[in-house]
C-alpha cells in the first residue's frame, strides 16, 4: 500500500515539475537586462576584449608602490605638466604654511570669553616662538610651517611621508618637540619579516591580528636595493606605550580598506603624462629641425682638401680627419655639410610649427585634470575665458584644495600641535588646569583651525561687494571673509584700522572715500555688459 502511495505522489507531482520548467524556459526566452547583459557583459563588441583583473589591496597596491614612486618622482623632475600639477596644488593648499588660530571650548572650561582670549593670546606668543623657529625641525633646516610644505609635497609626490616627533634637548630653548621627516622609501619591510610575518608586516607597516597598525619598519639610510634585513630597520611603535603620544604620524591617503601605503597623486595619469612628455619632445625637436638652415654641397672630386673648405669650418685640430670616409651630416644654424660625389640630400619638410598642437594638448590636458579634480584653467594657468568661467574653475579647484587642507592638517598639524602643547603645559609655560586628567579637558584646551593661502580673486571689486553682503545679512562672518578674501585676521585688521582711523583723526584727515568710491564703481558699471 505504501509503495503505491508513493508512487501515485510522484505521478500528480509530475506534471507540476513540467509546469516549473516550461515557467523556466519561458524566463529563459525573455531579454534579461542586468550587469550580465550590458557592463559585465563578455559578448558585446564594445566589451569583448575587456579583460579586467582585480586583485586584494595588496596585488593591486602595495605591490606596485615602489614602481608608482619612482615614475612619479620622474614626471615630477623631468617638469612639464605634472610637475605644475603638484606644484600647483602645494602652493594653493599649503601656501607659506598653515596658520593656526585657537578657538579654545571656554564655555566647557567655565572660562569667561576675556579669559579664553587671553589664553589665546598667550598660546599664540608660545606657539609662534617654536613653530616660527628651525628648532621644531630635528635637523635645523626648516620651521615648521616650511615642514608643512615640504611633507605635503613628498606626500603628493611620493604617495605617503611619515614624520617622527623625537624630544631632543637645546642650549636656552624651552621646547625638546621637534618634528623628524622620513622619506617614504625609508619605510620598507625587513627581508626576515617578509618571511615569517606573512601579511602582518607590508610595506613596512606592522599591524595586529585586528588591523591595527602598531609599528613601522624605518631603513637607517635610503634603500639602494630591494634587500634590507631586520639589523638594517629600526621598528618605531606607532604610540608610546606609557605616555600613549603620536611616535609616528602617516601622511596619506587610502583608496580600499586595509590599504597601507599610499599612491601618488599622479598614479592615475602617468601613462598619459609620459605619452605627452614624449609628444612635446617630439614636436619641440621637429620645430627646432625646421628652423635650422642647412646647406649641401654636392662635389665632383672624390676628396675634399682644407684648402676648398671656407674658414668658418676649418679646425687645426681635425689633422687627422679622413675626408674619404663617410661625411658625418649634420643639421645646425647654417651648417654647411659636403657630400660625395654622386649623392645628394632628400629635402624633408616637418610641417611645424603643428597648428594643432595647442588644441590637443588643451583636450589631454582637460582629461587630466577632471582626474586630478584640477579643472584645466588651473591646471595650465590658463584664464582667457569669460569671468564667469573662470571664477567657476577656481571655485572648483577650490573645493578639492579645501578637502586636502582639512586632511593634511588633521593628519600632520593638529596632532603636532597637540604635542607641543602637552610640552608647554608639562614645563608650566601654560596653563592648563586639568589637561592631563581628562581627555574632554585636553581637547577642549587643544582646539585649532588650520587656515591656508586666500583663494585668490579674478575680480577683486566684485567678490569684495559680495562679501560685503553676505556679512550684512547675516550669511558670513568678517572673520571668514578676511582669511578666505585676503588670508589675514579679523582681528588684526581691526586694531590696526582702529589705529589708522585714530591717526587720520589726529591729523584732521576725517574724509571717509570708501562709500564714494563703491558709489562711482556703481556708476560705471549701469550699462556695462555682463560678462
């Protein structure tokens, strides 16, 4: 009975498995739309060669740094495009060095606004008397807002730069923190680690079973081949053990998670930037052929004596000259070369000056800089468009410039600055109730924007009367305008003005000419076409 139980379930259950399949089929029939059918597609024309490869952080990165470093390091001191590129960037990001100012939480603090202000004040003297000296450099070179710029430019060039921050004692100087600049090539992974440590150790960065980068492997001298043992390195704890401070500050940007290393800011454009190199070479050398003026001299003797050559072109040095071998050509400003009998030259024309060089090399150099988030206006200090046009490249690049400003001093200045404060507060220079007993007291105590270079203006009246609006209703403050308009401080420039003021009172010079002088741009410009 049980047996043709069974069987009858498997017979009604037939036809509906016939069913599914024909559902299936049907499914099967229809046009599907989805990745498969277009993107990841492996049948399109369009997408049939495509033989993408994708690997970990590792084989795609870390693995090629060094390669990326030194092409980089190419383009960038062989000049041309890429070195403006970087260049460009260091001196709109960093300028002469970010400025900080102090903004202490005074209301956590329970510290009226006077006394935060002087606190401030006194900070600013303190700080100011380190940063602006070459003390803060372990070496002595630079100070540190020179250290600024010379760690963001090996951050951009090299992909990451590292700063040690080594307490080292001078004759009458109140202040041992000082700031140590590595080079990224001195990072590296010694040849035992690479052995035993598996992934723990790449690149020199050493991180725990959960990630969490806790040393660097630091060369003691730049490495000239790829081995480097363990006695070669000095591993440097990222964070102090007991005090738990900053030993080590990373400088870079990652792309994918548990990247370690950074790339270069110009990783995603060298190919094409050493295609342009060549191009330029090319047609610099073919304009340089097509200037010169060369002449032939085709002869019916079978040698040449010193006698027939004009004096222009006899040497005394040349006795040992063979005039039967092979003339040596050459072109050159008025070159006369002579040539046997029987053979004469093929004139060839370069056609340069190409007229078009200029339209391609602006097209290439728009590609570039849509991937360098440099609108190509900026990137080739080319402002011959409209006002409009050009205000809105450098807003653009501007936005960019910002974003790596913020980054770079949250990663390099704030925590340097944190630093020398903790110092400051230690050796009582100032003070600082409660800093080292609660980490909201540190940071209430240690707060700071960074500011950089001012944006710049295109039209200075225009932005001015705008900026004149915005803090008239309420849409900005002087404070922001003065750093973003002119890179100075509000404050500053209202003490200095109230002493100008004062002096002009003094002399009897009371005339105000600031009104009349907006009033009479306003009238010349009624009629005026908007560009």
């Amino acid at each position: 009975m049980a047996k043709k139980k069974k069987n009858k379930k498997s017979q009604a259950s037939k036809p509906q498995i016939k069913i599914k399949k024909k559902e299936a089929n049907s499914i099967n029939k229809k046009k599907i739309s989805n990745f498969t059918t277009h993107a990841a597609s492996k049948s399109k024309n369009a997408t049939k060669g495509w033989n993408a490869l994708s690997g970990s952080f590792k084989e795609d990165i870390e693995n090629n740094t060094k390669t990326l470093r030194e092409r980089s390091r190419d383009i960038y001191y062989g000049g041309g495009v890429g070195a403006g590129a970087i260049k460009g960037v260091v001196t709109s990001v960093i300028g002469s060095g970010l400025k900080p100012k102090f903004n202490i939480d005074s209301e956590f603090l329970n510290m009226s606004r006077e006394e935060a202000k002087a606190w401030e004040a006194k900070t600013k003297r303190e700080f100011a008397l380190w940063a602006e000296s070459t003390n803060a450099d372990a070496e002595r070179i630079d100070n540190f807002y020179e250290l600024q710029e010379l760690a963001f430019l090996s951050h951009l060039m090299s992909g990451d730069a590292f700063a040690l921050l080594p307490q080292k004692k001078r004759v009458n100087w109140p202040y041992q923190t000082c700031v140590k600049l590595i080079e990224a090539d001195r990072c590296v992974t010694p040849y035992e680690k690479n052995m035993l440590t598996e992934d723990k150790v790449i690149n020199g960065v050493e991180v725990d079973s959960t990630g969490e980068v806790v040393a660097f492997y630091i060369a003691n001298k730049f490495p000239t081949s790829g081995f480097i043992s363990e006695e070669d390195c000095v591993r440097v704890e990222k964070y102090g053990k007991k005090s738990g401070r900053n030993n080590v500050l990373h400088i870079m940007i990652r792309e994918r998670p548990e990247q370690r290393r950074g790339v270069p800011f110009l990783s995603l454009i060298l190919p094409g930037l050493k295609q342009l190199e060549r191009y330029m070479d090319a047609e610099l050398m073919a304009a340089v052929i097509n200037a010169f003026y060369t002449v032939f001299i085709t002869s019916g003797q079978e040698e040449v004596s010193k006698s027939d050559l004009s004096p222009l072109h006899y040497d005394d040095d040349d006795s040992d000259y063979d005039y039967d071998d092979t003339p040596d050509v050459k072109l050159g400003n008025g070159t006369v070369n002579y040539l046997r009998e029987g053979e004469k030259p093929i004139e060839t024309n370069p056609g340069r000056p190409n007229t078009a060089f200029e339209g391609f090399i602006t097209a290439i150099c728009r590609q570039m800089g849509a991937t360098l988030e440099v609108p190509y206006e900026v990137l080739l200090k080319h402002f011959t468009a409209s006002y409009s046009a050009s205000r809105a490249a450098q807003l653009e690049a501007n936005k960019m410039y910002r974003k790596k400003r913020e980054r770079f001093a949250t990663d390099f200045c704030q925590p340097i600055y944190e630093e020398w404060l903790a110092e400051a507060v230690a050796n009582g220079r100032i003070y600082a109730p409660g800093f080292f007993e609660d980490p909201l007291i540190r940071k209430a105590y240690s707060k700071a924007e960074w500011n950089g270079p001012a944006q710049g203006q295109l039209d200075p009246l225009k932005e001015t009367k705008a900026s004149v609006l915005k803090m008239e209703n309420g849409l900005s403050t002087g404070e922001k305008e003065a750093m973003e308009l002119t890179g100075t401080e509000f404050e500053s420039n209202h003490r200095t003005l109230v002493d100008e003021h004062n002096m002009r009172v003094q002399d009897g010079l009371t005339k105000e000419l600031t009104q009349e002088i907006l009033d009479e741009s306003d009238e010349s410009e009624e009629g005026g076409e908007e560009q």
